[in-house]
C-alpha cells in the first residue's frame, strides 16, 4: 500500500510541476508598446502657483506677491500656455485689502472667483465675482451671510476649494469648526448645502 500511495504522489507531483512552465502569450508586446514617459519642462519667474486648474490646454492659477521695495502685496489671477509656457495675468489687486482665494473656470471660458475683502476695521467681506475671459469683473455680490450662515466658529470659515459643473453651479468647500459643501446658482444665489 505503501509503494502504490507513493507512486500515485509521484504522479501527481510531475504533473503539478509540468502546470508551472511558462505559456506564451497571445498578447506579447502590446504592453510594452505604449509606456508613459513624462515631458518635465522648467518655468522661469514663476514665485507662487495656488489653486492649479487645467482647462483646454491652459493652466489658470493664483498668484501672491510681496514687493519689499514698495512693502504691497498683491494677489493675481493668471493663465499660461501650456504648449508656449507663456503667462498672462488676467486680473491684479495691488492694494492688499482683496485676496483672490479661489475659483473656477465656466464653461463658456469666462471665471467665477472668491474673493476675500478686508476694511480698515479689520473686518472681512466674502464677495463672489465673475470675470470675462479675458479676466475683466463683469459683476460682484456679497456672499459673507450665505458663507457664514449656521457657524460656530467666531473666526468664520475658510473656502478651501472651488468647482463649478455645466449648469453653472457653483461648489464651495468650506473649512473650519463646521464643514460644508456650500452650492450657488449660476447667479451666486444659494441653493443649498
């Protein structure tokens, strides 16, 4: 009984071995074919880029800068080529009372943006503010009380991103002791969150 138990492992043995040589693919090379290589090229001049967005080839971002010659800071909003790596900035306060703080390309190309307004007081304004293409203000709306609506926290909240989908429905996502995704119409009127 022994013998036979042993020979019948054997077999099974071999045959298992043989289960394990390579197969040749019908598919051999298509993989290897297409492998990502990725193109790294070098921007001169460029200090600060916050909130990246691609739209159709073009990077839109914002921009802050201190001129210790002048002590004015200033916040931009710029795009660049990304074909040409050419930047143009669309819109510049030089004043320091209003920070662009974030915003989003429409779907026909024109910007709505958040923008932070401080008075002499020290007390803040949110202003909601669409642009041209061409980054000229075409209008602007006090959107603190829709921003600040139902927060605990005595500092306010803070916009930590922005998207806009076709319809253009505007996307807020606000920070701070209370979380929420605040969503306006295309006329910056809210909807809910």
């Amino acid at each position: 009984m022994k013998r036979i138990a042993a020979g019948l492992l054997c077999v099974l043995l071999v045959l298992s071995l043989a289960g394990c040589g390579e197969k040749e693919s019908s598919s051999a090379g298509t993989g290897k074919d297409y492998v990502y290589v990725p193109e790294y090229k070098t921007v001169e001049g460029l200090e600060t880029v916050n909130n990246p967005l691609i739209r159709d080839g073009k990077l839109y971002y914002q921009s802050w800068n201190w001129d210790e010659a002048t002590q004015i800071s200033t916040s931009s909003m710029n795009v660049m080529d990304l074909g040409t790596l050419e930047s143009t900035v669309l819109s510049e306060k030089e004043d320091g009372s209003e920070n662009l703080y974030q915003m989003s390309v429409l779907a026909d190309g024109s910007f709505a943006a958040l923008v932070n307004v401080w008075d002499e007081s020290g007390n803040q304004t949110w202003m909601l503010v669409f642009m041209d293409a061409a980054g000229n203000e075409t209008s602007r709306q006090d959107i603190t009380a829709v921003m600040t609506e139902g927060s605990s926290d005595e500092w306010g909240v803070y916009p930590q991103s922005m998207e806009t989908d076709n319809e253009g429905n505007i996307y807020i996502y606000l920070s701070g002791m209370d979380e929420k995704i605040l969503v306006l119409n295309a006329q910056g009127q809210k909807q809910f969150d």
